[in-house]
C-alpha cells in the first residue's frame, strides 16, 4: 500500500512537470513570435520607405518573410506555403551560418553588441537566426549554445525567432527529461503534433503577412508590395492554366494599384484565356491608356487580337497597324493583320450581296467571316437574320432573332426583325406589338414605322374585303383582296389567304376560270390549303372537268380537320362528283332531249315531241338519232330511273346493283364508305390522314 501511495505521487509528480514544461515552452514561444512580429513589420516599413515612389521591383529589393530574406519575386510566392516554410527554414538555418562566420571577424566590441541583439542588421535589413538547436548539455556540464531550443510552431511557421536565456532553460533541458518515461515523452509529442497541425491550419492562407493588415488599413507603400505580391501568384495559377484564380489574384492587385498597367495587361490575359473578350477588352483599353504617353508592343498587339476575336474590324486592323510601326518584324502582328483582311474582304462581300439580296452568298459570306472571330458581332447576326427572311427561313431567322432579344430586349433591330418574322408568320397582333415596343425605344427607327403601317393597312384591307364578301357584294370584296395582294408581294402566308377569298368571291360570281386560277396560285404558296383545294374542286365541277374535281374534292378531304362539319360535306361533295364523273362516261339522256338537269317533266315532254319531229325518219332524220330520243325519254320520264340515272347508275351495266339495293342503286346494306377504300381512305390511300393545320384569315 505505501508503494503504491509512493507510484501515484511519483506519477502525478511527473505530469505536473511535463505540464510546466509545456507551459513554459508555450509562453516561449508566444513571447518570441511578438518579438518576431514587431521586427518583422518594422522590416516591411523599412523595405516600403526604401522602395520610394518606383513601381519597378528588382531582384535585389528584399522583403522580410518570417526571419529569413527573400525576394519579392516567384521564388517565394510560387511555392505553396508549406514550401515557403521548408525554404524558410533553410534560409534561416544559412543566415545562421552567415551571422555566424560575419560575428567572429568582426572586432570585439562588435562582437558583444551582436550577442546582446536579437538581429544582426545587414545592409538589406536582414535578421539573422539563432544557432542551431541543442537539447542537451555538454560533457563539461555546459550548454552547447547560449540560446534555448526554439518553439516547434516557430519552426513550421517558416521563421527561426531568437529567444534570451532564462534560468529556466537549464532545468528544461536537464534533470526533468531524465525522469521522464517513454509514455510522457508519447504524450508530449502528441501534444506538439496537434500544436503542428494548428500552425498548419494557419498557414494555409497564401500571404501570411497580408493577414495581419486588411488592405484599406495599408499605408501606400505597404500597397505597392501587396499589390505584387498578388501579381505573382496571380503569375503562377496562370502558368498552372488556372485563369479564374489567376483573375481574382490579379483584381486584388488592381484594387490596391489601379494605376499600374502591368496588372490590367495581367488580367486582360486571363480572361481572354477564359473567352471573356469584352471585359478583356476594358482591361486592355484602360492598360493602353496609362501607357499613352510610352506605347508598348505587348499591350497594342494583346489589344488588337481581343478587337479581332470581337469582329471589331476597323478598331483593330488601326491597332495592328500602329503596333506594326513600332516593331515591323514581330511574326504574330503580320499574322493577325493577314487575319483582319480576311474578316474585311468577307465583310465587303457580304454588304454588295445584301444590296443585290443575293441571300445565299451573304449567308456563306457571314459564316465565313464567323469562322475567324470568337464573338459574331450583332451587326453580323442581324444580317444573318434578315438573310433567312429573305429566303423565307423565318423559323430559324425569328430563333436568331430571339437571341438577340435576349442579349438585350431593348434592341430595335432585335425587335424588328422578330416582329418581321411574326408578320410573315401570319402573327399580325404579335408583330405589332413588337413593332411599337422598338419604336418606343427608337422613335425614329423608320424600319419598324413603315412595318407597323403596312401591316395595319393589310388588316384594315382584308377586313373590309370579308366584310363586303359577307354582305354578298362580291365585287367589292374582290376589289379590297386585289388591293391588298399589291401590298406586300413577299408575304406568302396571306397572299395565300387572299387569293383564296378571293376565288370564294369568283366562283360565286360564276367566274369559274378566274376562280380556277387564283386556287392554282393559292396552292403552289400553300399546298396544304384545304379551302383553297375545295374552291378548285368546284370550280372544275362547275367547268365539266369530272376527273378534275374528283382528285380535288379527294385532297381537300384529307386536309380537313378531322371530325368536322366541313369534313362531313366534302365526303358527300366527292360521291356527288364521283357521279357525275361515272355518268359523264354514260350517254347524256339531258343533252340528247335538249334540257338541263333539273327540267321538269311538262319540259322534258315538250322536249320529246320536239325532238321527235326533228329526228323522225319520215320527216328526214336518222333511225338512231329517234331511237335515242325515245330511250332518253323512257328515262327521265319515270322517276325511279331518272333518279338512278342522276346517281351514275347505268341500267345497261350489269356490275350495277339491282335487287335488294337501296335509292342509289347499290346492293343491300353496302356502306358508301366502301367506295372510297376499306379503309376510308381514296383510290387505295392506306389509312386516315393525318391533318395538318395551318393560321388563316379564312371566312
């Protein structure tokens, strides 16, 4: 029992001995760092006061970093921080020796104030490190070194801070570690591993200077420094092709030297890297205007190759050429000016074939000057879009047009074109409305004026037509529809639409011709215009042309809407011609007695007694002639075979339906859907159609 009362006094003894020792190791280190620190700042005003008003940092200007000198170059700022530390510490580690060997050649006197100083000042304000680290003492009982051993987070910082000798340094080193076990030392290293790993965390920011100061609380020298500090990481991430970090890294820069055109060329470089030429070009505009009074090539030639890859032409073929009188050998502005007069001999190409509205060639015009640019410019794409309207593209020239509105909804070109492609469309309403909204933002854009009033005078002359059809002035109605189709010739859409009101009018009016004409005319525009195929196919009716209006009444079946009214009537309206067709083949019992169709029967015995005298043998006619008097007249004189004949049915064909059949002649329980096909369908048309609608101004 007392041994082990003496084990536990033993233990806690020991752990209250490593705890002081970390301790002591703690408050070391602490009071070293801000003994570092202020040193440190104080090298940084001094290094700041030397630089003066120049912004040229040169291989010999220093800067303190954590004990030990470096430059302000890419040997410090393009390692990662945990190599700046290694390289920290082996720079110490040569000040060391450096502050060593100058110590001993000097004379006596200088000898005691370098040991009574904590830095040794060189002529670029340099601090020298402390010897190296001892942990033990010697054979004779003394220390190896009159300095203590160094804080571990002062080594992983990257900087060696001197610390003064304590009476506390020899009880450190000494007896407590011969009484320490192997599991304290365990515990001890543990602890300065998590210590580590903290200091660590901390440097992991990239300046570790910078972290002390936020930039606006910065004097303008210390400015200057920061701002090249940022430069050449920026540097470096750029090298790595990391242009988003270089670009951040080169902002900060600026934001602490706005002035300095090297930082703006810097940043113009990134983000031409990055395909952002338009704020490339800002940079690069600003560089060139600090450098007016000192042109240099580099900026000019960057300058004019970002107005190259923006399609601005005349801007940079002018920049290329002033830097070609600078430097008439540089390779890379022969070359980009070769390029600018290829872009400038496709673009006087494309401006002759728009006046000439040879589309085509303005279109391939406009790709090829493309294929030399980064960035089409607008004015390309605007052309590009009036081109495909003037070849009648306007799905694709209004998907152009829409991309342009959503670079900027305010264009008026955007607007215009748009609204142009609506009106060809068909989309009046929508067309106007675009038309006023550019004019709102351009009154005097005469474009969209003359379009909103052209089509306000077509919609005002189609209405007036329509109107005048209903009240059954049918020549008016063609008066307004013919007006209207002088308006505007490139619209096909409504002159389809015209020229089939306008047949309507026509076929009323008996002018089955005129009618027949503009239907052909509506079609080739609109081919899948089901009113239009309807006008045709009763005017051809109305011409005798049975083969004619069976094809034509057929088609417009097969466009109309399926299910509807209108569809209904056309199947009627093809067997009624498909009729007529069959009976046209048949003799015409109407035409031989000299009546019309729809002759009553007092007109169809007043035609037999006359044709009979006419025909009669005794009286100098033929005997056939009088036989087919008599057979038209046995016909149309009963009302059962007059109906029969009037249906196509030829009582003499022996194919025709008799017993059993209904009014029309056909077998019983025969479906007239049978006529057309098993399938509904025409001449053995597989299956139903498919309908395709079409925007009309239709009655």
């Amino acid at each position: 029992m007392p041994n082990a009362k003496r084990s536990g006094a033993a233990q806690r003894s020991r752990k209250a001995s490593v705890c002081q020792r970390k301790h002591r190791h703690r408050r070391l280190s602490h009071a070293s760092e801000h003994q570092f620190r202020t040193s440190y700042q104080g090298g940084r005003d001094h290094v700041a006061k030397g630089l003066g008003s120049s912004r040229s940092y040169g291989a010999g200007s220093k800067v303190l970093r954590r004990g030990a000198t470096h430059d302000v170059a890419p040997r410090l700022l393009s390692r990662t921080p945990r190599d700046r530390v290694d390289a920290n510490a082996k720079a110490a580690a040569s000040g060391t020796s450096s502050s060593t060997s100058s110590s001993s050649s000097t004379t006596n006197g200088a000898s005691s104030s370098s040991s009574s100083s904590r830095f040794a000042h060189s002529g670029d304000f340099t601090f020298s490190s402390p010897p190296p680290r001892t942990s033990k003492l010697n054979n004779n009982g003394g220390a190896s070194s009159p300095l203590v051993n160094q804080p571990a987070s002062a080594q992983k910082r990257g900087y060696s801070a001197p610390i003064v000798l304590s009476s506390d340094s020899e009880d450190e080193s000494g007896s407590d570690d011969d009484d320490t076990s192997s599991e304290e030392e365990e515990e001890e290293e543990e602890e300065e591993e998590k210590s580590e790993e903290e200091d660590r965390e901390v440097d992991s920011d990239v300046d570790m200077g910078d972290r002390e100061k936020p930039d606006h609380d910065l004097t303008e020298q210390e400015k200057l420094v920061r701002a090249a500090e940022r430069k050449e990481i920026g540097n470096e991430y750029y090298k790595k092709k990391d242009y988003p970090t270089a670009t951040r890294y080169y902002t900060q820069a600026i934001s602490l030297d706005p002035s300095n055109p090297t930082y703006l060329n810097n940043r113009a470089a990134s983000r031409m890297e990055s395909r952002l030429y338009s704020l490339a070009l800002e940079d690069l505009l600003a560089a060139a205007a600090l450098q007016a009074k000192d042109p240099q090539v580099k900026t000019l030639l960057r300058l004019g190759k970002c107005q190259t890859a923006l399609g601005l032409v005349s801007q940079a073929r002018q920049t290329l050429d002033q830097v070609f009188k600078m430097d008439s050998t540089n390779v890379s502005v022969q070359n980009e000016r070769k390029k600018v007069a290829r872009i400038q001999n496709c673009l006087t190409n494309v401006k002759r074939d728009l006046e000439k509205k040879d589309w085509s060639m303005v279109l391939l015009g406009i790709d090829a000057a493309a294929r030399e640019v980064e960035e089409t410019p607008r004015e390309w794409r605007t052309w590009k879009v009036q081109a495909l309207v003037g070849k009648k593209q306007y799905d694709q020239a209004a998907g152009m047009a829409a991309d342009l509105l959503r670079a900027n909804q305010n264009q008026p070109e955007a607007l215009y074109y748009r609204g142009l492609c609506l009106y060809y469309a068909g989309n009046h309403a929508q067309a106007i409305a675009h038309c006023q909204q550019a004019l709102r933002n351009d009154p005097d854009y005469v474009l969209a004026r003359t379009l909103l009033r052209q089509v306000k005078l077509l919609d005002s002359l189609k209405d007036a037509g329509n109107e005048a059809f209903k009240l059954n002035r049918l020549d008016k109605a063609i008066a307004k529809y013919s007006e209207a189709l002088a308006v505007d010739p490139e619209n096909d859409v409504l002159r389809a639409t015209l020229l089939s009101n306008r047949a309507t009018a026509q076929l009323k009016l008996k002018k089955y011709d005129e009618a027949l004409s503009d239907c052909e005319a509506c079609l080739t525009l609109q081919p899948q215009y089901w009113k239009a195929m309807r006008t045709k196919a009763r005017a051809c009716l109305a011409l005798e042309e049975w083969e004619g209006a069976v094809q034509a009444f057929k088609q417009a079946y097969e466009l109309a809407p399926a299910g509807s009214n209108d569809e209904a009537a056309l199947k009627r309206e093809v067997a009624d011609a498909e009729a007529k067709l069959k009976k046209s083949k048949m003799k015409d019992h109407y035409k031989t007695l000299g009546i019309s169709s729809t002759a009553s029967e007092d007109e169809i015995k007043k035609a037999y007694r006359r044709q009979s005298l006419i025909h009669h043998p005794d009286k100098g006619g033929s005997e056939a002639s009088f036989k087919e008097v008599g057979e038209a007249y046995a016909i149309l004189s009963d009302p059962q075979r007059r109906r029969k004949f009037d249906m196509g049915i030829d009582e003499n064909d022996p194919h025709a339906g008799h017993g059993g059949g209904d009014d029309f002649g056909f077998g019983g329980g025969v479906d007239l859907s049978d006529l057309f096909g098993a399938t509904g369908g025409f001449g053995g048309g597989g299956g139903r159609r498919q309908y395709q609608s079409h925007q009309q101004y239709g009655f």
